[in-house]
C-alpha cells in the first residue's frame, strides 16, 4: 500500500494518496491492537482505535496532535480526503501535510515492529519487560528560571514550556516563554507573568506567549515559521509529560502575508486619526486623546510582530508587544529611552 501511495503521490492524485494512507494506518492500528490488546476494532473509527491504544501505548498519544477530547487532528484530515473523493474536489484537502502523514505512518510501523521484538524476546526469556518510568522533565539551566517555572506552574496546569530568548542585563533576565496548554486566556496569562516576576523580587522579566496545541496547528497558514522555530526540541525547558505530540508541520510552507497590508493601512489610518484629534483638540481638553494614543501604538507594535514574525498576537499587553518586536529587531532597543522620556517607567502600564 505504500508503494501505491508513492505513486499516486507521484501521480498528483491528493484523494488517492491521503485514502491510501487512511488503509495504511488501518493496517497499523489492526497490528498494535493485536499485539497489545488481542484483539481488533475494526468497526471503530481510527479515532476510537488510536484512543483505545493510548490506554496500553501511551507515547503514540506523541504521534497525534488532539483536535478535541475524542478526535485527532491528523485522522480528520484522511476523513476530508474521503469527502475529497466523493465529491471529485481536492480543494478540501491540506496536502501540505503530506510529509507529516508519511513520517507518522513511519513511527507507527516502528513501533509494530518494536513490539513484535519485544514478544519475541520476552517468549524467549520469560522475563516481564519493565515498564518505563515517567519523569517530568524540567529545566536546571539557572535558579531564577526554575522559580519562575515553579511559579507558573502554581496557578495554571501547563503541558510544554519553551524558552525561546534569553536576554541578560545589568539589573535583570528577561526570559521569553512558550506556553502550551488549555485556557491560556490573557487573563491566567497576566496573572502568571505578574506573579512569576513578583516573586523573582525583580531580577526575572518574564514575557509569555501561551496557545492550545490544536490552536497551533490550525493557525499554521500564517504562524508556522515563527513556532517551528522555537519549538526546537533544544528549547524544551518543561514538559508535564514525555508523551505529548510534535505540531504537524506543513511541507512546503509558503507564509501567508494576505492580513498585512490590511493591518498596515489601517494602522496608518488609525495614526492619522490621531493626528487630525490632536491638532483639532481646543486648548486644555484632552478628553479621549489618550484613548486614541494608546490604541495607536498598540496597533503599531502588532503590525510589527506580524511584519518581521509573522506572528499575529491576539490580547497581548503592551510591554509583551515591545518585548517581541525587540526581540524580532534588537535594534529597536535603542530607542526604547522615548518611552521613559514621555512617561518614566510606567508608559506601558497607562497602555490598556
């Protein structure tokens, strides 16, 4: 069936390739339902049987990012090759994924064949194979990071934490932080980053970026550059478990930069807004020239991420929007001295 796969894959034939594939799959999951439960489902929805396994495979939960509580992101895909099929329209179908789903299928077959490995030698040895002992893996790179950690970890349940920046300074660390889990609004977010820094006395800036996983991977049109860079196994500073699943990066990745000369034009018209109610304000009343300021710059500093990450923050305070933007231009730093100039240390606190 792989070799069908090839083919049709070679023939430019996306329903063709991405059914093949869901009977490959089939054929593993028919496999490691054997060998480690005794028997099949096959009248179960790959769905249910990849959830079912889990139960005796628990790393095979690190093949599949979650949809949902019930389904698998990687598996619905095959579900809009057979809509594909039956409607004779491949437009539905993501083939950008194609290497994902290759590479998955890859690591299932490993693991048939691990498994019947592990029969035979057990048969011959009549010993019981012990059973791997998780450990939460964790970050000993420096005592403020691991306070921080600790720190986050207390208000929010997180999956994955990334460290994606550090950046070291006379009188602090600023650490930039991915955060991976559910219900990460910008309330908790606020919450964990004011607590994390109240309790380093100072010395740690902490700015955090936080996402669902199926967030990640639904959003990669625009956003895949930018977290396929930091979510480098080498930046993994905690993990709740070893199991969680890797995005499924999309192969060839064009960035899609249609919403930028959107956000642009209307951040120069917003600016100019701006401009015309400040020159037209008569002499002592300021009322609502703040409003206009504040969202100007917001918006200004949004534009900027997506322009040189594309990354588009969603709810992001303002010092978290300057922080990134540093971050993607450290040049900007240098004139960070206009903000305290206007306002001293709280400019970005009098931004809402």
């Amino acid at each position: 069936m792989l070799t069908e796969a090839s083919l049709f894959h070679q023939l430019d034939s996306r329903a063709s390739v991405f059914l093949t594939y869901q009977s490959v799959y089939e054929h593993d999951a028919d496999y490691l339902e054997t060998l480690y439960i005794g028997r099949n489902f096959i009248s179960d929805s790959l769905h249910q049987r990849i959830k079912r396994l889990a139960r005796f495979i628990p790393r095979i939960e690190g093949l599949f990012v979650k949809k949902n509580g019930n389904e698998y992101y990687l598996i619905s895909q095959f579900e809009k090759g057979v809509e594909a099929a039956e409607q004779a329209d491949e437009l539905c179908i993501n083939y950008k994924l194609y290497e994902s789903i290759k590479e998955t299928e890859g690591k299932l077959s490993e693991m048939v064949s691990t498994r019947f490995s592990e029969l035979k030698k057990l048969i011959k040895s009549g010993i019981p194979k012990q059973t791997d002992r998780i450990v939460p893996k964790s970050s000993e790179e420096d005592t403020g990071l691991s306070l921080i950690i600790n720190q986050l970890l207390k208000i929010h349940p997180i999956e994955e934490i990334y460290l994606f920046h550090k950046k070291q300074s006379s009188q602090s660390t600023i650490y930039y932080l991915l955060l991976i889990g559910k219900g990460l609004g910008i309330e908790i977010l606020n919450d964990m980053q004011q607590s994390a820094m109240a309790k380093s006395g100072g010395k740690c800036v902490v700015v955090l970026i936080g996402h669902s996983r199926i967030w990640i991977q639904t959003n990669l049109f625009i956003h895949q550059s930018f977290f396929q860079k930091i979510m480098g196994p080498e930046n993994i500073i905690f993990q709740s478990h070893q199991n969680h699943p890797s995005i499924h990066w999309e192969t060839p990745y064009t960035p899609d930069y249609s919403d930028l000369e959107f956000y642009y034009r209307s951040t120069n018209e917003l600016v100019a807004n701006y401009f015309v109610l400040r020159r037209s304000l008569e002499k002592g009343n300021m009322e609502g020239i703040g409003d206009w300021f504040s969202k100007s710059v917001l918006r200004i500093l949004n534009t900027l991420v997506l322009s040189k990450l594309t990354y588009l923050p969603h709810y992001q305070s303002g010092f978290n929007l300057w922080k990134l933007c540093v971050y993607a231009d450290p040049k900007l730093e240098h004139v960070e001295f206009l903000f305290e100039k206007l306002s001293g240390e709280n400019f970005f606190k009098e931004l809402p």
